[in-house]
C-alpha cells in the first residue's frame, strides 16, 4: 500500500471518473484540464473520505454529503463493504452540478501504525 501524493489522488479520480486519455500518453496538467471535476471538488470528496474513514465504528451503508459551491459539483461517498482493517468507498459525484452522476471506487486501509492509506 502506498500513501500517494494529492496530485496522484486527483489523477486516479480523474481517470476513474471517464477520461479517455491514457495517463502514459498525456501530461498530468492535461489530464486534470480535461477532467470535469476541479481542485476543489477533489478536496471536498477527500474530506468526506476522511470523515467515513476516521469515524470510530463506520460500517457498511455510512455516508457522507459533499459539495463544492465555487464550482456547483457535488455528491456523496458512501461505505460500500469492510474488511481485515480496509473500507471500500464509492463516490457518486456530480460535476459542474451535472445531472449524470460520476461513480467512483476507492478503498483505503488502515496501517499498523493507524494512519489510512489509499490502497486501490
């Protein structure tokens, strides 16, 4: 498991999110221009990750609203399954305030030391 850095997270949501562009073929700075979903908006599903995740006792079904006002994309991550110490978490996300939702599946475990590291 590896704890990669925020720009690796936005990769990962960006492509996980629809792009068709291969990360091998197309600088980071393209990928993230093409995505619909911003900075902000990353930050904001982040969060909401980190209120599931660091929550004592979050089980299956937990959910957590976000929103970013400054570019009207919003949506909710919600605890999907949990096992050996990892959660899995689907964002269903709203760019722009789009109509058609993003669905995108992350899962995190936690290390011997406590901290939750991104994991898929």
């Amino acid at each position: 498991m590896l704890n990669p850095p925020v720009f690796l997270s936005a990769v990962v949501l960006a492509l996980a999110g629809g792009l068709a562009t291969p990360l091998a073929a197309a600088p980071l700075s393209q990928i993230l221009a093409q995505s619909p979903l911003k900075p902000g908006d990353f930050d904001a599903m982040r969060a909401a990750e980190r209120a599931l995740y660091g929550a004592v006792g979050t089980r299956s079904g937990s959910s957590v609203k976000w929103s970013n006002p400054e570019t009207s994309a919003h949506g909710a991550v919600k605890v999907t399954g949990s096992k050996g110490g990892c959660l899995s978490l689907r964002h269903t996300a709203f760019p722009g305030g789009a109509s058609a939702a993003r669905k995108i599946d992350r899962k995190f475990c936690k290390s011997a030391s406590g901290q939750w590291l991104l994991s898929e």
